[in-house]
C-alpha cells in the first residue's frame, strides 16, 4: 500500500468501504495500488489478485472467492449485470470503483480493456489437506516457469475434472494477470497447492496415489498405465530441463508420450493435456 493511499485511507477509510466511488485519475491511490498487483511482491503482501472479465468476476462471486474491489468503465454502468455484481460487492464490503477507460486501460494494461475487473482475495489449499481419493486425478508441475503454460494447465485440468494443481518448487505466480488470463476462469474452479521439492516428496509417500511422472526417458507407453485403480497424480517436469532425478525416482511411473517428427518433447501445457484426458478416459471407461 502506498504512502499516499494510507494517508488517504486513514482520512477517507471507513466511508470509502461499500461506496461507488468515480475515479478518472491515474493519478488516484487506489489505481496505483491496483497497478502495483502487477508485481508479484505486492500480490504476495495483500494477498490478493486481478481477473478481467465480467463472465469471470461473477462465476468468482458464485464459487465464494471474496472480492475487494470492483472496477467497471464509466460505460458499463446501468448495464443489469454489472450493477447486480456492484451491489454483490458492496454487500460483501468490497470497494466499487467507476472509472474511465483510460484508467481501466491503464490498470489492465490493454488498450480494448475489458468493461470489469475484479481484485479478489488468492486462495492456496495446503498440501496436508490433500487426501487423494479413488477417482481424483491431480497434476504436479515440477517448476513451472512460463505463465501461459501455467494458465493453461489449470484451465486443461478444470476441464478434465481433475482436483488440484501442485506447484512443486519455484513456480510462476498463478495469480498474475498472465497466468489468469490464460485460465479463462478456471482459476476459480482449480484448487492449487504449492510445496518444496521435501515437501511433495514426503507428502507423496503417504498420498496412496499413483505417481505418473512423465519423461522423455520413460520407459513405459502412457496408454499401457491404468489410470483408474489409484487416485492419480500426474507428475510434469520442467520446460527447460525436465524432471530432477529426486522427483523422476520417486514416480511410481515414469512414462513417456511416443512421439515423431523433429521436434524431442511436446509443449509442457499439451503433454499435460495429453495426460489429463488419457487418466480421464480410464476413468470413464471409454
Ligand atoms: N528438454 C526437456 C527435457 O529434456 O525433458 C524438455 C521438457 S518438456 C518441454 C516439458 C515436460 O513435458 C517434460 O519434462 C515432460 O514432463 C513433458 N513431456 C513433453 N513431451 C513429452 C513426451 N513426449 N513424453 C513424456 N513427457 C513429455
């Protein structure tokens, strides 16, 4: 929080809460503080985060994620929707800001903003509470470090019906607007999980999952592996590198994606995919 905006906040605070405020500043405390969820310290401080999108901001408001700040173009207003998840917002406590396009392209970096944007609080599941049941499929990415992967393996596990995504290790930030983006929601629907390497390793141990892990080196075809006997967990090396040794031994499985042509490994984001629907396959039995 910026200076300017804590002295603001400390003379405006309580009344700011609940109310619509118009705002066409960039200058404004609030827009800067907005603009700093860019960098992931911030984001880690205040714990909280930006979706674009008004489809995204309501289906966030319906799974229960808290919002704190609504920020819709000074165009959107009346429109039922938008007002409908204003008022949610006030009624939550939340902040509702109007503003100008300029500001809201300014806050999103974009020059065709979208009309709503909503700041609400991050959510991590602690890998202690994760029991894996028969049925349940999860991913572990060892090291993930491009935020389009990212976004759109947790967007792929949604839509596979998996239960979780591990981020095991130093992983890129899942609540950066990259990686939200390309969630397209499934952020709000994903539980995500972060460990150290020791932590996943000893968790692992007792998880009662198959490990899959998968590795150009493998040996066994992922078709051959029965996805359905065992809750799953499907382990994803890193992009550049691959899985460590540590994490590649301790697989119960390690598999390999037959492949031709030129290129030596699939995209981390579609050899996942790959993985995800094959285990959800088995599962339906199809
Ligand atoms: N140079 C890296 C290596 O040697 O492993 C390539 C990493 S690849 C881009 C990222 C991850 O996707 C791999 O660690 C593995 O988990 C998975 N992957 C990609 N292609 C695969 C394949 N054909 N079979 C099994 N896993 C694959």
């Amino acid at each position: 929080m910026t200076e300017e905006y804590r002295s603001d906040f400390r003379r405006e605070g309580p009344r700011r809460v609940g109310q619509v405020k118009e705002v066409t500043s960039l200058a404004n405390p609030i827009v800067k503080d907005i603009k700093a969820l860019s960098d992931k310290k911030t984001r880690e401080e205040t714990g909280t985060f930006m979706a674009e999108g008004l489809k995204l901001v309501i289906d966030a408001l319906e799974l229960g994620w808290k919002i704190r700040t609504l920020v819709y173009a000074k165009a959107a207003k009346g429109k039922p929707l938008v007002e409908q998840v204003a008022t949610k917002t006030v009624a939550n406590g939340g902040l509702v800001l109007e503003v100008s396009e300029k500001v809201l392209s300014s806050i999103t970096r974009r020059d065709n903003p979208q009309m709503v944007v909503g700041i609400f609080e991050s959510r991590w599941t602690r890998l202690s509470d994760i029991r894996p049941e028969n049925g349940q499929t999860f991913v572990a990415l060892d090291r993930v470090r491009d935020p389009g992967n990212l976004g759109t393996i947790i967007r792929t596990a949604d839509a596979a019906g998996a239960s979780g995504v591990i981020l095991v290790g130093e992983c890129t930030d899942p609540f950066s607007l990259e990686t939200v983006r390309a969630t397209m929601g499934s952020i709000f629907a994903t539980p995500l999980i972060r460990a150290s390497v020791e932590e996943f390793l000893s968790w692992q141990k007792h998880a009662g999952a198959e490990i899959v892990a998968t590795h150009l080196a493998g040996s066994v075809d992922y078709r051959t592996v029965d996805y359905s006997k065992k809750p799953v967990v499907i382990l994803m090396g890193n992009e550049q590198s691959g899985l460590p040794e540590n994490l590649a031994k301790s697989a119960t499985r390690l598999v390999r994606i037959p492949q031709q042509g030129l290129a030596d490994s699939l995209n981390l984001a579609v050899a996942t995919a790959v993985m995800l629907f094959e285990a959800r396959r088995h599962l339906l039995k199809i």
